[in-house]
C-alpha cells in the first residue's frame, strides 16, 4: 500500500499550507483528501507537488507492505 503520511510531515515543514495548495497552486481539495486517506494519486499530481514542495518522492509517499493489497 502506498502511504502518503510523508507528505503530511513535508508540508508541515514547507512554507506551503493546505490553503496555498488550493488556492495558490491549484491542487484539488479532492487531492488533499486522496493524500489523508492513502487513496491511488496520479505520478503527475506526486510530479506536482515534488515541484512545489522542492522535494523528492520519498518525501511524499512510501510503500508500506499491507495485507489488504491487491494479489498479482
């Protein structure tokens, strides 16, 4: 499972809020709450907001290994 707690503690220590987000950057209260509750993000909105945040990718999500994950 892909886990976006990172991106919560990133935010935390950027200059950047939930608000600037929305209404500065354009990212879609709807992302937010995709990011608070794990849910699948598109590589181009994690794309965003490494750019924004001047982060890596480690900096926005990790993979958490889950027993609810999808059999391959």
């Amino acid at each position: 499972m892909i886990n976006y707690t990172p991106f919560w503690e990133t935010l935390k220590n950027s200059q950047e809020t939930t608000y600037s987000l929305i209404n500065r950057h354009h990212i879609s209260s709807a992302t937010l709450d995709k990011l608070r509750k794990n849910k699948p993000m598109n590589t181009t909105t994690i794309n965003d907001l490494c750019r924004i945040l001047q982060c890596r990718i480690q900096d926005i999500a990790v993979y958490v290994p889950s027993e609810t994950d999808q059999p391959l």
